[in-house]
C-alpha cells in the first residue's frame, strides 16, 4: 500500500508540475515575449478609431459599401474571418465571369465611367482568403473622386490622404506597395469628422 501511495503521489506531482509547465509557464512565456518583441502585432493588429475603440484589425478585411468610403476587395466569404475562403472559382467559370462583369458595371455606375471603362481588377475580384485588407495605390486613387464628391472634399485632399497611406513593400522587396483600406477610411473620417 505504501509503494502504491508513493507511485500515485509521484504521478500527481509530475502531473501537476508538468500542467504548470505546459499550461501555464509556457503560454505565459510565448505571450509576453510576443508582445515584446511584436507588440500591437501579438495582439491581432487592433486599430482603434479616435475614441480608442476598437474597429477592426488592419490584417482582416472588412466591407464598406457607403460611397463615402474607399472599398476593398471583394470577399467571397462576406468578411466572415471565422469562415476565410475563396469562391474555388477557376478562371473558366461561367460563374466567376458573370461575378466579375457584375461587379465591374457597378463599380462603373458608381464612378460615373463609360460601360467599356477599365476598373483594376482586384476591385471586382475577391482574393483567396476573402479577407484581404489590402488594395493596390492605383485601386485607391482609382477611387479618390467618388470619395471626394461623396463627402464634399476638395479631390486634392482625397488624393493626398490617399498617397500618404502608401506603405511600401517589406523590407522594400516583400510584396507590393499597398493601402490598407481601414486605416485609410479611419483617417478619412478623423478628415471631415466622420458621417
């Protein structure tokens, strides 16, 4: 009986010591070093507006559908990070043309432009997580005058804002130049005071 208590015991001490370890200890040392080390990044990228609430996340896409604002890509998953995706359409499908076609006369309409003007593709093309934050500086100068007439701003101020939004590539070869569509419409309300 005495063995068998000191075999339990030993096993419960080695339990508790390694749910400590394992459970505690090591969680605790991951999180505070990424957040020394990564900081705002180790705690999901949160972007606050002027008040210090929180509104989003600058690594996940959200849809803004008012013409006041600038838009993002598509998402083929309506901004649902808890359901990340693409559409699994190839570039064959009869389905994904008449997507695109679709969002490309609305994007036209919006825009005031001829039926047969160009509009940069990753406006009216999801990407393959549903979720990009990101647009290309082209896709949001594209956008500078709808933005602009919408909120009664002088075009130039619009285009500015949007210019000094430009983050360059990674360690300036990683990626591509971008605009990250939150940040960029948060400025854009703290501008004119928001609707």
């Amino acid at each position: 009986m005495n063995e068998t208590l000191r075999v339990v015991r030993a096993a419960f001490v080695t339990l508790l010591l390694l749910a400590l370890v394992t459970g505690v200890a090591y969680p605790v040392a991951v999180l505070g070093g990424a957040q020394l080390l990564a900081g705002s990044h180790a705690d999901g990228s949160l972007v606050r507006d002027g008040n210090g609430v929180v509104v989003g996340s600058s690594l996940i896409g959200q849809g803004f559908e008012s013409s006041r604002y600038f838009w993002g890509r598509p998402s083929a998953v309506d901004y649902d990070a808890g359901t990340s995706g693409g559409s699994n359409y190839g570039p064959t499908s009869a389905d994904l043309r008449a997507q695109v076609e679709e969002r490309a006369a609305a994007l036209r309409e919006a825009h005031g432009l001829a039926a047969d003007a160009t509009v940069p593709a990753e406006l009216v093309t999801a990407s393959g997580s549903g979720l990009d934050p990101d647009i290309s500086p082209d896709a949001a100068r594209f956008q500078v005058e709808r933005v602009a007439a919408a909120r009664g701003l002088p075009v130039q101020t619009v285009r500015d804002l949007v210019e000094s939004h430009i983050e360059a590539r990674t360690l300036g070869v990683l990626g591509e130049a971008r605009v990250n569509v939150l940040k960029l419409n948060l400025a854009l309300d703290e501008l004119d005071g928001g609707d």
